[in-house]
C-alpha cells in the first residue's frame, strides 16, 4: 500500500571475510551510494521475500560481486527459492552445514549460490 518500510542492511567482517546482510525488505534496485559503501563483498545474505521479487533479490545480490549468495527464503509459503535459482540459472544441491574460509574464497571469479537446508 501506501506505507513507507525501512530496512536494515549491515556489513561485518569475519576471519578476514566481508560478510553482508541485506536485511529483510529489498529495493527494487540499489543506489550507486549504497552499494558504494557496502564495499568488497564477500558473501551476500540476501532475502526472497516473493517468487515476483526473486528476480530483483538476485539483481541486487549480484551486483555487490561477491563469491557467495546466499538466498534466505522469508515467503509465507516458502516458494521464492525456487524463482531466484530460476533466475540466478543454478540449482545448487543444498547444505545442511557450511564452513568458510578466507583462502576458499580467493582466486575464483565466478559467485557461487549456496542454498541452505533450513530455508527449503
């Protein structure tokens, strides 16, 4: 409708990694600004509030250029996971458990998607 939301988005390093959390409401789009002071990113949480909105999620997810995305599925109905492996053209077998390390992440240029267990 016609409310305002607000969000909290929010960077944190870990062993030498940038962790960011794009809170629990997406834009449409991220400003240049915004995304300016996210900085280098290493592995994005990013939520799938709607199977119409996973296409935006992966956009913004993305556009940090990370090694990881990590899609959290937050739908009522746990369909938007899904549409955004649709959209980020990947079908990773999911994990139950995840361990990272710094060195894991260098030399590759590719993002990988990582789907976690608890969010199917």
């Amino acid at each position: 409708g016609g409310r305002q939301l607000s969000n909290t988005a929010f960077t944190m390093l870990l062993d030498g990694m940038v962790l960011c959390h794009l809170g629990g409401v997406l834009p449409a789009t991220l400003e240049p600004a915004v995304r300016e002071q996210f900085g280098a990113v290493d592995v994005v949480f990013v939520p799938v509030t709607d199977t119409a909105g996973a296409k935006d999620a992966y956009r913004i997810a993305s556009s940090l250029m990370p090694s990881i995305i990590i899609p959290l599925d937050l739908s009522p109905k746990g369909d938007a996971l899904p549409a955004f492996l649709k959209e980020a053209g990947d079908s990773p077998a999911p994990v139950d458990k995840l361990t990272l390390k710094k060195k894991d992440l260098e030399g590759s240029d590719d993002t990988k998607i990582i789907v976690l267990e608890p969010f199917l």
